[in-house]
C-alpha cells in the first residue's frame, strides 16, 4: 500500500511511486487517511499478515518518512476480524479510530474473495474430510521450498502449531489428522516463515462430517478380475468382513476387508473363483450385517 502528497500546484511532494505505507507481508485494503497537524499524515487500513483482519496503523512525516516503524501500528489485533477503519486526528500528532468489529458474514465473504497475491508461497489445493479425518494438501508455489508450519485451532480456542511441513516428491504440503470427533469444526493455517516473521495463508475450514449409516449400497460381480465390487457406508472405525453365500444358505466365500475406517468406501475382492449362478453378499460389522443380492456370469 503507498500514498502521495501533492503541494498546492499539484506537483508531487514525493517519488513519483508514492511511499510505503507499510512494509509488512499480507495484504492491505480499505486505507483511511487524515492530517496529523503537522504537515503529515495518518493512515489506518484493514490488515491481512497475521492470517486475519486487523487494524493498523501509520503515520508519515511530510516528507514521506514512516515515523510509527515500517509495518505500522496495532490498532485493534483482537479476536475475529475489524473492519472499515475511518481515522480523525486529534490535533496533537495523534488520531481517533473507529472500525466495524466481529463483521457480518457477508462481509466477511467480500473480504475472502478478494484477489490474493500468491506468487512464490503455497497455493492450497484442496481437502478432504471423512467423519474422523482431515487431509489437506498445499502446492509449492516457487522453486525455493519456504519453511512452512501449519496451525490449527476449534474455534474459539486460540491457534497452536499442529506440524511442521516439508514437500514431497510430488512439491505438495500434507498434513493430515484423524481420531477428530464427527460434527467438529477445526480450522488451518499455513504459517510461511519470513525475514519479518511469520506470513499466515488464508485459513481453511474442515467440518468434519457426522458418520453416515451401516450400509451395503451395492454387490456386483466383475468378469475381469473374477471380482467382487462392493460399495458401503460404515459408521465406525470397526473391523469389517465380506461373506458369500449360495442359494442353499451354505458359506462359499469369507473375506476380511483392510477397509475398517468411518465413512463411505468402493472395495474390489479379486478372484472369487465362483460358478455362474445366484448368490447372496453379507457385509459384518460387528454384531451389524447388511445384505444383497450378486449374480455371477462367466
């Protein structure tokens, strides 16, 4: 962010690039400006490095010099987000704020979906969650890997470093968590180490879903392979096993599956060694069984 002062002929008191306002990483929006009395000004924005919304602060000399250090002053680093800043002097070098705190979500939206200048830090790809697990993946974004932390917190409990984080073969970021109780929300941040210090990327929101249902969605037999393609739903972190059985009720086939997590799966069982003909699928969890029907051709 920079500012300019024009003399009275409209000629430029300083570089024709302006001046810095602030030095500090992050973004800035939303720059409110007014006299400090003495041929200076104070400038108040909406400030993004610390992984929210603050409020800042700066004040410049009439000759440009940033007279409260090069990233500004705090305003209001409180909890949630402030927004709006307009500043008054107050005639003796210093000012009056005023913001919007703990904004309403619409607002908040505005603010998210402004541009963010990614250029040489991570660039978050996506996440995936399961009702006891959280995957979240971050790609490279320059050729000189930057020393990367993530952080995470439950809302409204304070951030504390989960892990630090180094890329892989694939120059991704991973972090992935699990044992998380279904129905949580839990927040992430990248934190990007910098000569200033550190630089927090825009937090990601897992909310982790509530399990869904025991249930056997499909049994189909699959010629290649001689396979059995299941599709089901498990409720709980529990051992799981596969049953066949004939028309005569008699056990053909048992098999125990790795597949044991909450949440919903896709398992192929290769080389069922099966005749043509009618059988039935039961899928145990426990004392739970679900069923259905298979045909086998050859």
């Amino acid at each position: 962010m920079r500012a300019q002062r024009l003399l009275p002929s409209g000629a430029l008191a300083w570089p024709d690039s302006g001046r810095l306002v602030s030095t500090a990483p992050g973004e800035q929006y939303a720059p409110a400006i007014a006299a400090d009395g003495d041929g200076g000004a104070i400038v108040a924005w909406e400030d993004s490095h610390a992984g929210r919304a603050d409020i800042r602060a700066a004040r410049l000399s009439v000759a440009g010099e940033l007279l409260w250090g090069p990233a500004g002053q705090p305003v209001c680093v409180g909890p949630g987000d402030q927004f709006a800043p307009t500043v008054t002097s107050d005639g003796l070098g210093g000012a009056f704020f005023t913001w919007t705190d703990a904004a309403a979500p619409a607002r908040g939206a505005i603010l998210s979906a402004r541009p963010v200048v990614t250029a040489g830090l991570p660039v978050f790809l996506d996440m995936t969650t399961t009702p006891r697990r959280a995957h979240l993946r971050w790609r490279v974004g320059s050729a000189a890997t930057p020393t990367v932390s993530i952080e995470r917190r439950e809302p409204p409990a304070d951030w504390s470093e989960a892990a630090g984080l180094h890329a892989n073969v694939d120059s991704l970021f991973e972090y992935e968590e699990s044992g998380l109780t279904p129905g949580s929300v839990i927040e992430y941040r990248l934190a990007v180490q910098t000569s200033e210090g550190p630089l927090y990327l825009p937090v990601q929101t897992a909310r982790i879903p509530a399990p869904p249902p025991f249930a056997l969605r499909f049994a189909r037999y699959v010629a290649s392979g001689d396979a059995l393609q299941l599709h089901f739903t498990l409720p709980a972190d529990a051992p799981v096993s596969v049953e066949v059985m004939d028309v005569a009720g008699r056990r053909v086939r048992r098999v125990g599956l790795a597949t044991a997590e909450a949440g919903e799966h896709d398992v192929r069982v290769p080389g069922l060694g099966l005749a043509s003909g009618w059988y039935f699928v039961r899928l145990h969890q426990g004392r739970d069984v679900r069923g259905s029907r298979l045909v086998v051709v050859r």
